[in-house]
C-alpha cells in the first residue's frame, strides 16, 4: 500500500521553532494532517534532545499525542530517528561517559523508545546522516562513530529489530538523491551489512530539495539500484525552497518549477518497486524549518501559510 505522509511540526521549546506547538495548538493545521495523509513523521519529537532530555528522564508526551493522533486517523508512523550527530541532549554529548557506558546508554534508549512505540512504527529511521558528501563516515560529529567506531551501527539495527520485529529499519540521509559518493557509500555498506545478516531494511532520500541546485535527475535509477538488493526506499522528508524575491512572494514561475520538483519526485518513487513511502517534511509554509535554516530561502511546501494550496499540492494530486 502506497503512503503519503507528512511530518508533524512541533519540539515547541526548541529555538529555531518560534511557535506555539501547532499539533496542540492549531485545530485548521489538525484537520488537514489528518484528511490529507496516510503517514507521519514526528518532525523533531523522537529526537534524543526532546524524548530523553535527561540521562535518567524520558519524556513521551509529544510523541505520544501523534502516535495516538495516527491511530486515531488510520494513519502510520515514520519513527525518526534514534542514531544521529544532530539534536543530541547536551547531557550525551558532554557526558564524558566511556565506551562501555555510551554503549549502555544507546541499547538503553533504543530499547525504550522503540519497545515503547512496538507495533505501531511502520518504519524506523535507525541511522540518520551517518555519511559525509565524500562517502566518508562521520567520524567526527558522530558521537556514536567517534566513541564507539562503526561496528555501533550492525549494533543498533539489531537492538531496534529486537525491540520490534515488524518495523522497517531504514538508513536516512539527505544528497543521497542522486548516484554519487555518498549515495555509493550506503549501498556498499547496505550490502556488507546484509551479507553480515544484520536487519536493514530500507534505504530513504529526505529530498530536501532547492531550485538553486537543480532537480536530481537520477533519482529515480539510484533508488532502483537499492530496490534491486531486495531493499524498501522511501522519500522521507520532501521540500522545494527556493529565493524568495522582495517582498517575499514567488513568481508565478518559480511555483511551476516547484510543483513540478515535486510531481517528478513522486513520479520517480512510484516507478521503483519497492518505494511505497512518501513524506514531505510539514505541508504549510506556516511551520516549515526552511526560512530558519536557509537563508533567503522559503515557500518550499505545498500549501500557503493560511492552507489554500500551491500547484505543488495539486502536482501530487494529479500524479497518485
Ligand atoms: C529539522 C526540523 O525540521 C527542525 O524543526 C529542527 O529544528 C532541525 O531539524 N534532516 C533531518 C531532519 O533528518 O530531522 C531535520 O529536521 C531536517 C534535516
């Protein structure tokens, strides 16, 4: 069954989320995330830094509220994401803990908060980010990989399946679109691992895409050459920002440029056996994390900020 699926805003405490959390906040925003998907992403709210906000504290009210939401609306869950270098709580990446302890420490969340969600995670985004643009782990910011070296990555796929069997265990990342060195270093080590028997299950481009830097033409036979290993894929967390002109309004152009990024992306997964997931990463400019993190950079969704939907929206219409 194809999935069409959004990501939650919310992670309200966060500073780059200037907002009051929209999912308990904002009933039209609500409504629309539950007539319009089939799946969700929380958006920051199974990140270390918001479930485990202390060494000996978990908290689960936020990713609890759109696991119960999804229930509720007939809707999946993207789990995301649990080994990552970004979003980590400061009591993690300054704890000098020893290896043995990280170790502890990582079996432990991931017991908890995958045991928790067990059944009703139809993906997990296990490793997220793990590559550098060369190819190379990340060795560096990784806490996991630096401390711990890239045997830890078998390690928690493992952990994740024991914790439930039935959820699809997935490698994220983004400029993984296309055939490249990063896009290489996945299926090299997709295919070690499984040579290993280690439970992978899927490969996901996030698909944070810009007008600046062209559509990916390759999408589509790069998610193929993971498809061919047996392997699910997934688009995880669409975007289409682009330079916004004074005054901040699109031309009528570039939103034609972007509905048709977007219609193209999907045209690409629903040609690959195998991608069956497809999320766009918020579905109103009204929270999208895009004017934050780039700047001059926006309108990169497929509804306005008062919901009235852009060609992008009815690109994805007319394509499923
Ligand atoms: C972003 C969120 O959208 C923001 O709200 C947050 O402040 C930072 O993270 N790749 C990922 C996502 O895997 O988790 C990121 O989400 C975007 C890039």
């Amino acid at each position: 069954k194809f999935r069409i699926g959004s990501a939650v805003a919310g992670g309200g405490h966060h500073e780059t989320m200037p907002y009051p959390d929209p999912f308990s906040a904002d009933r039209p925003y609500r409504d629309r995330l539950a007539a319009e998907f089939s799946s969700v992403s929380p958006e920051n709210q199974m990140k270390w830094e918001y479930i485990h906000p202390e060494r000996d504290r978990y908290d689960f009210a936020a990713a609890d509220a759109i696991v119960r939401f999804a229930q509720r609306n007939h809707q999946v869950v993207r789990g995301h994401t649990l080994l990552w270098h970004s979003q980590n709580p400061a009591w993690l990446e300054q704890g000098e803990f020893t290896a043995d302890e990280l170790r502890a420490i990582l079996r432990d969340h991931v017991r908890t908060v995958v045991g928790r969600y067990q059944g009703r995670i139809q993906q997990w985004d296990v490793a997220n980010e793990i590559f550098t643009e060369t190819g190379e782990l990340r060795t560096t910011d990784n806490i996991w990989l630096r401390e711990l070296g890239p045997g830890i990555i078998a390690d928690v796929f493992r952990w994740t399946h024991q914790a439930d069997p039935h959820a699809e265990l997935f490698f994220n990342d983004y400029g993984v679109e296309s055939v490249n060195a990063k896009s290489d270093a996945y299926l090299a080590l997709i295919q070690q691992l499984r040579a290993q028997g280690v439970p992978v299950h899927g490969f996901s481009a996030q698909a944070h895409l810009s007008t600046r830097y062209g559509f990916p033409a390759d999408l589509e036979p790069n998610l193929k050459r993971f498809s061919a290993l047996g392997l699910e894929t997934a688009i995880t967390e669409l975007d289409v920002r682009m330079d916004l002109p004074d005054g901040g309004v699109p031309t009528a152009e570039q939103l034609t440029q972007q509905a048709d990024y977007y219609r193209r992306t999907l045209t690409a997964c629903l040609n690959v056996r195998g991608c069956d997931s497809f999320t766009i990463w918020g579905f109103t400019d009204k929270y999208s994390w895009v004017p934050v993190f780039f700047e001059g950079e926006g309108a990169a969704t497929v509804m306005w900020e008062d919901f009235s939907r852009k060609p992008a929206y009815y690109a994805l219409r007319s394509t499923l």
